[in-house]
C-alpha cells in the first residue's frame, strides 16, 4: 500500500498550559509528514475542548477522555482515523493510555519515563511485541546531529576501549517548594502518585542514563545511589548522585538536580577511552568536543560536510547549514521524523531502512525504569553496589 498522504496522528495530554504536549505538537509538524487531526487533551472535557478550539481541530474530533477517543476514531475508516497517537500525560497515566490504543490496533509515541514501574514496562514490552505496531520512546536528547555523532566515534572505536563516563543534569527551578504555589508543571512532578517512586531522578536522571547508553553503546551493571529531598516537606527526591558500572568495566558518574540554584537545563556528558575522549553540552548541542593526549582540542561543528562524512545519522538528523543552530525542538522532530518514516514502511508492508530505525524504543523504556528502580533500592540499601534489576 502507497501512503500518499501525511500520518495522522491523536494526542493523549498537552492540555492549556502544558509545556511538554506543546513541545510535541511543533516538532511533529516540522517536516510535513504528520498532521494532528484528533486528541483528548485534558482529564477536564471542557479545557480538552478548549484546547480543541485552539488547535483549530474538527469538533468531533476533540474528545473528553482517552476511551472516547479510542472508540470515535476506529469508527472512522482507515487512512481517516489516526495513524498513531501521542502520550504526554503525567507518568502515572502512560501505561494504561499506551496499551489500550495498542490494543485497539494503534501505533503509539510515548513521553518518558514510559511507565510508572517496572511492572507496567515489562507488560507493555510483551504487549508492543504481540501487537506488532510501532511504538516510539521520546527521549528527545538522541535526536541530537552531535549527539548520533558521539555515538558513531564511540561506538565506532575512535575513542579505543571506554573507560569512564561522567553525564550530569543539573536544574534549578524547584529549588523552592514551587509545587505549594499551584504551578502545574511542579505539582504532578512531585506528586508520587502521578510521578511514580521517583521525581528528580526520574524526570531527569532517566535522560542522563539513556544518553550514556545510547551514545556508548555500553550497559549499566551496577549501581550505588545517593538521593536526597532537600525541600522541606517534599515527597520525592529533587538531587541525586549515582556511581555506575559499566558491562565493559568502564566507570562512571552519574548526577541529577532539581535544585542547584542557577543552573537551567545543563545536561553534559564526558565519555573517555583509552584513545581520546568527547564531550557534548545540551545548552550548547552544536559542538562536540573531542580531545587526544598530545593533540589540539577538537571542535566539531554541525552542519559540516566532515560530521555527515563520518556520521550518516548525524547528517540525517540536521536541516541546516552550519551557523545556523538547530536545538530542542529539531531535536524531538528528528525522533518524529524516524519514527514517521519508520511507521510509513511499516503500513506499505516493508521492511524500513535501518537508518530511520534509529529511535528510542520500548527496550529504551524498560532499561529507564529499571534505573529508577535500582536506584530507590540502592539509596535504600547498606551494601554499596547493587545490582541493575532485570
């Protein structure tokens, strides 16, 4: 089947006020191949509604729960209903929004953490397994040109056998007890019931994780955690530190926050093998730096001839010439961007090219959920190592 038309797609979340379903709807459009046409956007029908109206979206289109949503669209013919929907709830709702359109026959795009436990990870991985669609993981910072480069010289043995690996993701904005003030984005944050076991580390620390997989190739072994509420009165942790031990005997260190004061959205990683080593910083995700022992520091510039030469997903993943920065939200439309094309050979009965594969998964999801999990026991525990659950 020849799909000449853009990919509908539903939203589950991304209500008035929302930042992340936002985020979502801009970068999904970015490349004309997706259209949103459909989506219950709030736990309140009326603000759905409202949120509908801005949109500009067919009424009959705008639900008031995720159900309703589910039955509208499947009595719509195919190639009309929605070719896959969009999850940006709060976490406690991902997993039964996920499988239940699942279960109805839909391809689904899912905010991190994917679930609320481990649990509700390993049932959906069986249930993306059995039911055959497309499932997509937006950890947004693998979407990063520089950061498919990383991974190419990594995983590719410039930098020799990888030692150690430093990644941190520092904030700043709950260094006060924000949630109390009604602000939206903190209160489901730190509310255990909506965020899950975890809430700095889960938020954040889940990115820092995946980055070091994802650009290393390498697999957490071992752990030994360190959180902390600093906020009086807080439930969940807003600071975290974590030692990690790699499949391949790498070290490394691991560091989350949610209060250190000034700080805005400073994720950074520092990989270093026995060759040389790279670093690469999210508020400034156009460079890659790499280093040698007796050679000039290495500045690699997006958007260059050389980048694509050495990394074919790396140039995929970039729109402009270089000078010309490209950030957030390119970056989760590069994971829109495979994940459409991989969705479209997917309805045409093909197999996709394994470039526009390059998205995270529902593996992805359960090896974040895992990390929260190993991390509470092992801030818990008084031994120092723990293992990684499986």
């Amino acid at each position: 089947m020849k799909l000449d038309r853009k990919l509908k797609m539903g939203m589950v979340g991304g209500g008035p006020g929302a930042f992340i379903g936002e985020v979502h709807r801009k970068a999904s459009r970015m490349d004309g191949q997706i259209e949103l046409v459909a989506g219950a956007f709030d736990i309140n029908p009326d603000k759905s509604r409202q949120m509908g109206k801005q949109l500009y979206l067919d009424p009959k289109r705008v639900y008031g729960t995720y159900k309703e949503m589910i039955k509208g669209e499947l009595k719509l013919p195919v190639g009309e209903r929605i070719d896959f929907v969009s999850v940006t709830t709060p976490n406690n709702w991902h997993f039964p929004i996920a499988s239940d359109f699942l279960k109805a026959g839909f391809n689904v795009m899912c905010e991190k953490p994917m679930t609320f436990n481990v649990k509700e990870a390993k049932a959906l991985q069986k249930l993306v397994k059995s039911s055959g669609k497309v499932f997509g993981l937006m950890h947004n910072y693998t979407g990063y040109p520089m950061v498919k480069l990383a991974r190419d010289l990594a995983r590719g043995g410039e930098l020799g056998e990888i030692r150690k690996i430093v990644v941190q993701y520092p904030q700043g904005w709950l260094a006060t007890p924000l949630e109390r003030t009604g602000h939206m984005q903190a209160s489901w944050r730190t509310d255990p019931k909506q965020s899950g076991g975890a809430g700095c580390m889960g938020d954040i620390g889940t990115h820092a994780e995946n980055l070091s997989e994802y650009i290393t190739g390498l697999k957490i072994t071992q752990l030994c955690a360190d959180l902390t509420i600093f906020v009086q009165g807080r439930k969940l942790d807003d600071d975290g530190n974590v030692l990690l031990r790699f499949n391949n005997g790498a070290r490394g260190i691991l560091h989350a926050s949610q209060i250190s004061i000034g700080e805005e959205n400073n994720l950074a990683i520092w990989v270093y093998g026995e060759k040389k080593s790279l670093e690469w910083h999210q508020e400034h995700p156009n460079y890659l730096y790499v280093k040698e022992p007796d050679g000039p520091l290495q500045v690699w510039r997006r958007g260059n001839g050389y980048v694509g030469a050495k990394s074919p997903a790396a140039a995929r993943a970039t729109r402009l010439p270089s000078g010309h920065p490209e950030a957030f939200i390119e970056a989760f439309a590069n994971i829109y961007c495979n994940f459409a094309d991989t969705l479209r050979a997917h309805l045409a009965g093909k197999k996709p090219d394994p470039i526009v594969t390059d998205f995270p998964k529902v593996v992805d999801g359960l090896r974040g959920m895992l990390f929260i999990e190993t991390v509470l026991a092992s801030t818990k525990s008084k031994q120092k190592w723990t293992p990684f659950k499986k």
